[in-house]
C-alpha cells in the first residue's frame, strides 16, 4: 500500500489493470469488454474479496497510522480524509464488502 505512481504497462504487470488501449479506443474496448462479462465470456472477479496484494495486518495497521498522522498533519480541518482511511482500515480489517459498508 503506497501512494506512489505507476505507469500503466507496470498496472497491469501487477495486475492492477486488465489491458492497456489507447485514448481512441477505450469507450470501444470498454463496451466489449463490459458485453463479454455479461455474456459470461470473460470471467467476472470480484475484487472485494481479493486480498493478494496485501502485507500483513500488523504491517497496513502502522502504514494507516502513518496516512492518518501525515492527513491530520496536511489537512486537519479536513475529516473526510480520516474517513477514507475509516473506510480502508475497515475493508483491510473485516474485507472488502465490510469496508464499503462502512461508508
């Protein structure tokens, strides 16, 4: 869990990104690729419940508590920061669906 910036060619390397098209074509591929789930030809994920990415508990618990120090430092007047990590605590924590819940 960083905030650092990714190139798209590295996104989908790790993942991240399905498939990499150019400006021209992304409503087109977006429509087919939209088609073939509903058509059940290319599988749904259901990334709530993906949880390969992440470190381990301990590890994200002290990387939210740097994010909430580093929000409240920057932004103090500005709950809705905290919030959003309320919300990712909760998903880390407790899953995906709990954490969207949460909001």
């Amino acid at each position: 869990m960083s905030s650092k910036p990714i190139m798209s060619e590295e996104g989908k390397k790790l993942g991240l990104i399905d498939v990499v098209v150019s400006s021209e074509e992304l409503l087109k591929v977006s429509q087919l690729w939209a088609l073939d789930i509903a058509e059940r030809c290319r599988p749904w994920i259901n990334s709530l419940l993906r949880t390969g990415k992440l470190c381990s508990l301990s590890e994200a618990q002290e990387i939210l508590k740097v994010a909430r120090k580093h929000a409240r430092q920057t932004a103090p007047n500005m709950p809705q920061h905290q919030a959003c990590l309320d919300v990712i605590e909760e998903g880390i924590v407790f899953g995906g669906y709990c954490g969207i819940l949460k909001m």
